[in-house]
C-alpha cells in the first residue's frame, strides 16, 4: 500500500525527516511512535500529500505521491493533530461539504452519509453546529470528513488527543470497526493505545526509524531472554494449603509459559507475571478454571510497550552520541 524509499524532509537547513525507507501492506494498521520532534507528524503529512518530501520516493496504491499527489489524495483519508473543523457549519452540512471537496457525487453523498454518521456515532448530533460540540464528538467529526469518501488509506495523527477515559475507549473502539475497511496508520503517545489496536509499530527518534515490527517482535530485541509475551494475573485458590506453590506449577507448566513471577496480593487473590512465548490468555485461564481456582484479573503487561520504547529510544540516542 505504502512505499517510502529515502525519504526526507528538511525546513531550511533543519532535518526534520530521514532519510526513511520501509513498507506496509494493505490491510495493516501501523503504529507510529516517538518523542516530540521525532518526525511523526512531518511522515503523516508526507503521506497525506499534505507536505512534499524533500528527497526521496512515496509510492502509495502503485501512485508516485510526488508526481501525482492529487491522484493519492484520491485514496487517501487524513485526521490531523488539529482537525479542519468549520465551527459555524453543522455536521451533516460540513461532512457533505468535505465529500464534494473529494469529487463524490450527489448521490453517492446522500447514499454514504448515514452509514458514516452510524460508524463515527454522529447520527443524534448530525444537526447541530459544530462548535457545540464537545472535544470528543469535534474528534469523531474528524474522523468522519476523513472517512466519508471511503479511502483506502486512513491516517489518524494523534486521534485521542485531550480525550477523557470513556472518549479513548469509543475512540479505540472507533479505530478497530475502521481497521476492518482499511489500511491505517495512526500516531498517539498514549502507547497502550498503540499496543491495542496496531498490528506492527514503526518507532522514530530524531527523524530516522529506530526499529519496526509487532510488539512482540521488539521486545525480544530489547529482552532477548524474556517470553515476548507478560501476562498478568490475579487469581483466587480453591484451598488454603500451599496453594501459593500450586499455582505456580499450575501455571509453569502450561505450554510456551517460561517463567512464573510473584506480584504480590490483590485482597483474596494472589496476583503472578507469566512470561510466554505467545499469548496463551485462554489456554491460561482455562486450565485454571478447570482445576477449581478464581480468576480474577487478566490481562497484558500494560508496561511492555513503554519499557521497549524507552529502551529504544535511549538507545538510538546513545548511538547516535
């Protein structure tokens, strides 16, 4: 879907990009991480045909983006960091307004509204003025304009931006119904966000890319001696009796698990990290389940992502010192 061959982009004599090179299939959704300044939103802009490349090759649907950007725009769907909202238009009004921009049709206007209005939870607010609107509902008629002419390409530059918790939950929820219809590429420093609706992560720092790859993939390169997956757990014993060491050769003994660690107490549960090869949530729960325990709590290591982050970062920074 998208090729990017040593690409570039300066301000001036400042480097703002590259050079860059990778790939990502159709049907992908990526994730792009970094610290401010790292050349997240100058790579977005590039692919949205919103900046020209300094240097360098943006091929995008077998598209030159440098030779024929308003072709790729064509396939292309952009929420920027500040969406290009008009306060004073009404939702249904400014979505109509953004399809004929993008070339549709009268009629295939009137045919794609409700279904876009049903996707972005936009229907019971479709009459009103947009500046009446909260700053959650502003992003999902954001997502909306960027949506309404079904492209191909969906690029989201931090999407959850001043959201509250409820708003980041409909968000994300939001981006995995688009996942479905679309390759998307998505920006965010909230990085659980990242980790829960992308399928592989391309981390900048200082313009160039550090690494690429699923989450997993990463943290085998910066802990090549833990499971690529940390399970958390809480878990109530069927019985009193060194229930502690059963549950750890319970748990030790399922398949891909290599290494079961204590994490203290949760009220009656006693709470373990089981670091794995795959993700084995399921067969883990079951197993427990069916051997007469309580299962309490479940869930990924919330810390992964950071801790990879961090590391690479830190360490890009030290390479290049």
């Amino acid at each position: 879907m998208i090729r990017a061959e040593n690409v570039s982009k300066y301000f001036g004599a400042k480097r703002a990009l590259g050079p860059v090179s990778f790939e990502i299939e159709e049907g992908e959704t990526v994730g792009f991480l970094g610290l401010n300044g790292a050349g997240k939103t100058t790579a977005l802009r590039i692919f949205a045909c919103d900046l020209r490349p300094s240097a360098g090759t943006v091929v995008v649907g077998n598209i030159d983006a440098v030779q024929k950007p308003h072709e790729v725009r064509k396939l292309v769907g952009f929420l920027p960091e500040n969406p290009p909202l008009y306060g004073d238009m009404l939702v249904r009004e400014y979505l109509q307004f953004a399809g004929r921009v993008r070339g549709m049709s009268a009629p295939a206007l009137k045919k794609r509204m409700p279904e876009v209005l049903d996707l972005t939870d936009l229907t019971e607010v479709q009459n009103d003025m947009i500046f009446t609107l909260s700053h959650g509902f502003r992003q999902r008629v954001g997502v909306a304009q960027a949506i309404v002419h079904e492209p191909k390409l969906l690029i989201l530059d931090e999407p959850t931006r001043g959201l509250d918790p409820v708003q980041i939950v409909e968000m994300r929820n939001l981006v995995r119904n688009l996942k479905k219809k679309h390759t998307v590429l998505i920006s965010s420093h909230i990085l659980t966000e990242i980790s829960e609706t992308c399928d592989r992560l391309l981390m900048l720092g200082d313009g160039e890319i550090l690494a690429s790859g699923t989450e997993e993939s990463l943290l085998s390169k910066v802990e090549p001696n833990a499971g690529s997956w940390r399970i958390s757990i809480a878990v109530v014993p069927k019985a009193e009796d060194d229930r502690e060491a059963a549950l750890k050769k319970l748990l030790t003994g399922l398949s891909g698990v290599s290494e079961v660690k204590d994490s203290g107490r949760e009220d009656d549960a006693l709470a373990f990290e089981v670091l794995a090869e795959r993700d084995i949530r399921a067969e883990l729960c079951r197993a427990l389940v069916e051997g007469g325990h309580g299962v309490v709590r479940i869930g990924g290591s919330a810390r992964n992502l950071e801790n990879i982050f961090l590391k690479l970062v830190h360490g890009g920074e030290r390479a290049r010192n």
